[in-house]
C-alpha cells in the first residue's frame, strides 16, 4: 500500500488524463478499422514543468512535443539522464532559422520544417552535435488568413526535395494544425492525399501528424500516424509568470 508521504495525486491526474485519450483513440482507431498501434501519441509538454515529463515517462510516455526553444532546451536539460535518454523529443512550435541549430542539439524529431532555410540550419547543427534528426514538413492548408505557419502545398515538392538532400536530416512525412474555422477532417483527409503524392517520390516518408485534443478523432479517422495531444493529459496550460 502506498503511504500519504509518497502518494502524488498530480500522477494519479495524469495517469487518469492519459488513459481516457488512449481510450479516446482506441475507439477512434476501432470505428476507422484501424490497430490504435499504429499511432502514436505525442504528448505535448509545453509550459508544464520537467516534473511533469518524469510522471509522463513512469506511466509509459516516450514521445514528448515542446513548441519553444528556451523552454524546451532546458526542460530537456533538466530531467534525470535516464528519463532524457529514454524519451524522443519532437520540436514542434514554428522555428526561426536562427535557432534551429540550437535545437538540433536536443530535439530527435522536428516536426515544423516550413522552409528551405530552417531545413539546411537544422542540417547544420546537427552535423555539428554529430546527431541525426527526424523532420517532418509542416503544410499551411489555410492560406493567407491562417497564421499557423506552413509550406503552401504548391511549393512543398521542392522543399522536400531540399530536405532529402540534407545529410542530417531524415524526411519522415508531413504535419499539419487544422485551419481555424474548417472542418478538421476535410484539412486531415487533404493532408493524407499530399502525403500519398510525397511518397510517390519520398517513400519513406510515411508519417502524418495530425490532431490535437479537440480533433485526434477525425485525424485517425483520416489516417494519421502522429497526434500532439497537450491540455487533453496535461491539463489547462499553468498561469505565465
């Protein structure tokens, strides 16, 4: 029996957190006829404390997103070698060329590659920490009224191409955040027929990354690979200081 001294009830929180979005994707998963093990869950840790990654990681979490830099890199610093070791931290925020170096130093994967010039910087640094990353471009399917950032889908063969060419860099697919005020599934349903013209001439990049909290469901049902669940698990983000 666990005592009062060492019972943590922000554990407990998350542990119940956790299992209702398994759940939540079993069941999708199950109505779209697909094996829930062939996506995975990426546990988006933006803003919650390097505490809250070594609660994540006891209950079975080993894919963490962080969206900004200076966070990400010293949340990552922090957590015991073991944890760190054993956990793949995908970058996920939109990236500046002149930080990209900097997070090739910690993240594995980098899912928010929109640009030539983020792509060839990332490639950069990762050749100078000796590291390989995983990268998937990130597509804007809202035009010039959405600001979530984004190759446009026209350009996105050339910029896969570059990518492909960089030593360090492993084209593993596409991502995407569904354009405000559409229909999630129709975005996810375009985002998997960009995806299946890209592997005609990138076949391994198989991974589409779809879904947050709100619509993990109709990305499954879409197809994904990848979904970023942050407040689903984590909770409401904490208040800034």
């Amino acid at each position: 029996m666990t005592s009062d001294a060492t019972h943590d009830p922000r554990r407990d929180e998350l542990g119940r957190r956790l299992q209702t979005v398994e759940q939540r994707i079993a069941t999708a998963s199950a109505a779209a006829g697909r094996d829930p093990e062939e996506v995975t869950l990426v546990v988006v840790t933006k803003y919650f404390p390097a505490g809250d990654v070594q609660r994540l990681h006891a209950l079975g979490v080993r894919d963490i997103g962080e969206n900004k830099h200076q966070e990400a890199s010293a949340k990552v610093q922090e957590l015991p070698p073991a944890v760190r070791d054993d956990l793949r931290t995908h970058f996920i925020g939109q990236l500046q060329s002149n930080k990209a170096a900097a997070v090739a130093a910690y993240a594995d994967v980098v899912q928010s590659v929109d640009r030539v010039k983020v792509a060839r910087a990332l490639d950069r640094g990762a050749e100078r920490h000796d590291r390989t990353l995983e990268v998937t471009i990130q597509v804007d399917l809202g035009g010039d009224d959405d600001a979530r950032g984004g190759v446009r889908p026209a350009d996105l063969p050339a910029l896969a191409d570059a990518v492909a060419e960089c030593s360090r860099l492993r084209l593993k697919g596409l991502m995407t955040v569904a354009p405000l005020g559409a229909e999630a599934r129709d975005a996810f349903e375009r985002l998997m027929q960009l995806s299946a013209s890209l592997r005609a001439d990138h076949p391994e990049a198989t991974w589409v990354s779809a879904g947050m909290s709100a619509d993990l469901e109709a990305a499954v049902a879409a197809g994904a690979t990848h979904l970023r669940v942050g407040s689903a698990i984590l909770g409401s983000r904490p208040a800034l200081r």
